[in-house]
C-alpha cells in the first residue's frame, strides 16, 4: 500500500512512477477525495468540541436551578449536533472507502535502481553462471523424458483433476522430495529459519501481501474469505501482522516449503505442457523482514541464496533485474533467476527474488523500533523462490539427460536420493 502523505505531497512522482509501469492513472479524483476527506473530518472535530460544550452547558444550567425550557433548548441543541455528525461520518466512511481502494490497487514504486523499460524484452542481464551443455543428439524435453521413465503422469493427473497437474511416480516422486530437502538444508545451513506454514489463509492476510483485492481472480478460494496459497510468502510474511517489532532482531530471514496454488487466470495458451506453469506446485521459499537501510543488501544475499542451489547441482543460469514494465505488483526491484532448458533452448525463470521496501509492510501494520520510547517505522519486506521445485525437477530431467533415455542425478541430491541415476 502506497503512503497517502506521499501522494499528496508528490503527485507527480507517483504519475512518473506509474508511467514507466505501462499504467496511466489520473489522480485528480483520488486528490479531490483526499481533500475533501480532510476537510470533513477537520468539520467533525469541530462539530465534536462544540458538542462536549453544549453538553458542559446542560450540567452548569441545572447547577445554576434553569428551568426545563431551557435545557431542553440546549438539549435539542445537542440532537442537531449528533445528527450533523452522524451524516458526515457516513460521508466519511464512503470516503475513506473510495480512497482505501485506490491505495490498494495501485502498484509499488519502481526503486530507483530499476531499469526503465516497457516489457520483459528490455529487462537487463546481470550475469550468468555455467555454460549450457552441448548435446550430440536433439535434447527430449522434460514431459518426455518423465513419461519414457513412468515418472511424471499428466494423463491420470488430468483425468482426476484437469489441465496443468501431474502425478509424480517412483524416483520421480522421490526427486521431488529429494529437492526439496536438500533446498531448506541449505537455506537453513546460510542462516534461515525454517518455518512450515499453513496452505490456508484469510482475506485480511491475501490483503497484506498485497494478492487482494487487485488479483483475486488467480487466487484458489476455499470460501468467501479463506484462500489457498499462491506461495509462502504470504502466510510467512503475515507471522508480523501488526506487530511492532525489536529493530534489534532485524532482520528476520526465513525460510519455508509450501505447496503453492495458483489459477493462472492471465497465463492461457502459456507453457501448458510439462511442469514450467501448473496449477499445484511445490517452492521453497525465501522471506525477510528488515530495516530500510539493510533491505538492498538482502536482496543481493537472497538472490545469491536462491543461486546458490542451483550452482551445488550444476545448472546453468543467468540472473536478469526486471525492467519497470515488468515488475511485479508489490516489488520495488525484482532478480530473476532463469535456469537453461536445454528443449526451450532459452533461460526460463525459476526464482523471483524481489524486495517490496514498505509496500507490504504498510499493508500488514509491520513496524519496528530500536528503542521502546522511539516511534515505529514500517520494515521492509524482501522475498524470493529459494527455489521453484517442479521447474528444478524439469530443469534436472532437461540438462542431465542421457542419450539412452536415462537421467544422471546431481552429485550433490545422490545422498537425498541414494541412487546416482533414473532409468
């Protein structure tokens, strides 16, 4: 959520910072809502003190023996106060109403180290690690080497479910599981606690990371207010709900494994085959909560966590910052992490590390102070896959492959899967 004080002050920021968003929002309306909002409020004070001393009034005139006419004049006195104060805080509800959604639905601010650009043809690479292996056959993708080893089942997944499920069997079950281990042990072993968070979640804590109002229709509902989740992120994020937290601790750096769920209501016709987009997957996922001045500094070592992993087990990839057309909702500044797909013959993302300074923060009531007698300011909160788990799987499948249809297990997963090959 965006600071109304900022707005006001900064109009024009906030226009320029939407523009290079791809996003042309007048704020006249939002501006002459605030104002008029300020204005009601400062005439219901007023309306308030004037209340408090008629009714100090009705108490001196009885002291002083005043006939009933003349407190009953004093009395209807007050009655038109209260209804004067009823009608305007309606006014004010509807208001504040109107502002509160147009706070919630626009996007962060781009940080200021953020690319300018329109989409993701103009985000800009940082670097790369590896080098893509070279194959003295056509490389099969990952959908057809899972189903040649009975590993991966889109078939029974889809008649049981729908599109975009699949079935893991036997060593591929196993990978699965393999990977994920082996991604908290060594998140945990460079520091992160471990959490284990719930799949379910309210409206209130959709709202705090900023996945409500604006993207409900990707969301899974379970009822009117309880959501599944799309990532860890947001149940591990809203352990600090409003809260006032011991800038001493700062930061706090989690990690945690969730099965994610995600509509994918804006991705139709996009990677619909094998396991890049689906409906149900497993992550590994990165969250911090930090002081402003420490946030860019997080990132950085986020984004090295999440690169980490995929350096133990080998995998070529390049890290890319996203431009401001490309930017996430809630993100200031966003990595991605994109690991080569031997099949797509291209980088494909498999991590996201972004931090979203204050933005959530101000939407959660997250704050923290150094003192007890300081003020408390909003944190920053960063997050980041530590990493995607199906596209790993995939990713695995694509680049160890072998010519006679057999896939070598990365050194570092053979003591998570005790065996150094499918087949």
């Amino acid at each position: 959520m965006l600071d109304i004080k900022r707005i006001r002050q900064n109009p024009e920021e906030l226009v320029s910072a939407l523009k290079a968003r791809n996003k042309n929002i007048s704020l006249d309306e939002f501006l002459q809502q605030d104002e008029q909002y300020r204005k009601l409020i400062a005439q219901v004070d007023e309306k308030k003190a004037l209340r408090n001393l008629t009714s100090k009034k009705i108490g001196q005139a009885k002291m002083k023996g005043a006939d009933e006419s003349e407190t009953a004049a004093i009395m209807e006195e007050m009655r038109k106060l209260g209804d004067e104060i009823t009608a305007l805080d309606a006014d004010i509800a509807e208001l504040n109403a109107a502002i509160d959604l147009f706070v919630m639905t626009v996007p962060n601010y781009p940080s200021a180290t953020t690319p300018i650009g329109v989409d993701e043809s103009e985000n800009i690479e940082q670097r790369r690690w590896g080098t893509p292996r070279e194959f003295a056959w056509e490389p099969k993708p990952h959908w057809d080497i899972g189903t040649d080893l009975g590993i991966l089942d889109f078939d029974t997944a889809a008649k049981i479910s729908g599109a975009r499920f699949t079935f893991y069997r036997g060593l591929g079950a196993r990978l699965e599981r393999a990977i994920i281990n082996f991604f908290l042990n060594t998140h945990v072993a460079s520091g992160y606690d471990e959490v284990y968070p719930p799949y379910m979640v309210t409206r209130a804590t959709m709202t705090g990371t900023g996945q409500l109002p604006k993207f409900e229709d990707d969301a899974y509902k379970v009822d009117k207010d309880t959501f599944l989740i799309p990532t860890a992120e947001v149940p591990v994020t809203n352990m600090y709900r409003e809260m006032i937290l011991d800038g001493a601790k700062l930061p706090i750096r989690h990690c945690a494994y969730s099965t994610c769920f995600r509509a994918e209501a804006g991705s139709a016709g996009r990677d619909t085959r094998g396991l890049i987009r689906q409906h149900q997957f497993n992550k590994v996922e990165m969250v911090k909560i930090s002081k402003p001045e420490q946030s860019y500094e997080e990132l950085e070592s986020m984004t090295a966590s999440a690169e980490q992993v995929l350096q133990l087990l080998e995998l070529p990839y390049r890290v890319i910052s996203l431009c401001t057309g490309d930017l996430g909702f809630s993100a200031a500044k966003t990595y991605d992490v994109e690991v080569w797909m031997p099949s797509y013959g291209r980088y494909v993302e498999i991590s996201s590390c972004s931090n979203c300074e204050d933005f959530q923060a101000r939407r959660a009531g997250i704050r923290y102070r150094d003192n007890p007698k300081d003020k408390p300011q909003f944190v920053h909160t960063l997050n980041g896959s530590g990493v995607a788990v199906g596209r790993t799987v995939a990713a695995i499948l694509e680049n160890y492959q072998n010519d006679d249809g057999t896939v070598t297990i990365p050194e570092a997963l053979v003591p998570y899967m005790g065996t150094d090959i499918i087949k």
